[in-house]
C-alpha cells in the first residue's frame, strides 16, 4: 500500500518518533488508525443509543404517555432542586 503524507503530517509522525513514544512511523500511523476506528465504533454507538432513545419516546407517546411542557419542567426544577439540596 502505497500512502502520500503532506509535508505536515510527515514532520509530526517524525517528532512522535523523535519523541521516543514510537519505533517507527508506521507505529505512529497503526496507532493513529486504531483510535480513528475506535473513534468510529464509539459514534456508532452513540448513534444507535440515540436512535433508540428516540424510538423510545416515539413508542410512549404512541401510547398517549405524554407530559406537557410545564408540568416537566416543574419536574426537573424539583429534581434539581433535590440535586442541590444533597450536595449541600
């Protein structure tokens, strides 16, 4: 595999090595990829949760589960309220 590097990107993998941290440029650049694909895999997740949360939400009001505006935001004042009150 053959990959182009701007002149950059070159210097910087160059200092991770000169720092010690890496033995080699392709070091730097494996370790650069796996945290980009971990990076991807947490994402993913995050989506899929918030895809569920929503689901979640759709599927409640659907069953006339519903709360309107004011009476939730009593709610979480009171919740928050009761946060505050245990810290102090």
């Amino acid at each position: 595999m053959k990959v182009s590097l701007t002149s950059e990107l070159e210097r910087r993998i160059a200092e991770k090595v000169e720092s010690g941290l890496y033995a080699s440029a392709s070091e730097v650049v494996r370790e650069g990829l796996r945290l980009l694909f971990e990076t991807d895999a947490l994402l993913a997740r995050q989506l899929a949760q918030l895809r569920a949360d929503i689901q979640a939400g759709l599927d409640q009001a659907d069953r006339g589960e519903l709360v309107d505006g004011p009476v939730s935001r009593e709610r979480v004042k009171a919740a928050l309220a009761a946060q505050v009150s245990t810290r102090a």
